[in-house]
C-alpha cells in the first residue's frame, strides 16, 4: 500500500484526476483519496516511483 500527501487535491476533480493517473500507471490499481485530509491510498503492484512520477505529470506531485 502506497501512501500520499497531495496538496493539490481539493475537489472531487482531482480525485478523478488522481485516479486516472495511477490506473495509467496499474489499471487494476485500487485508489482511495480523503479530501479533508489530503491523503491518497493507493494499493498496487506497480513502483512507488512509477506512481509519484503519473501523479507529477497529471500536476498532483505528492508532497515531499
């Protein structure tokens, strides 16, 4: 499980956004996002560095 902070997340837009952007990443990616606490829970097989890097190009890059 993949845990981050992104910042960025503030409608339910971007949880859309987010989500699309890890399932390019895993389509079978699991995704859970909490907009009161801006935290993203992604469950995947794929590399944490291969989801940061979808989420930065989709311009919700996790916090560091």
């Amino acid at each position: 499980m993949l845990e981050f902070n992104i910042q960025a997340m503030s409608c339910n837009h971007c949880v859309k956004a987010i989500t699309e952007a890890v399932h390019e990443v895993d389509p079978t990616a699991k995704v859970e996002a909490d907009l009161a606490t801006k935290r993203v829970q992604v469950q995947t097989e794929a590399a944490r560095a291969a989801v940061v890097a979808a989420l930065a190009e989709a311009g919700y890059a996790p916090a560091a």
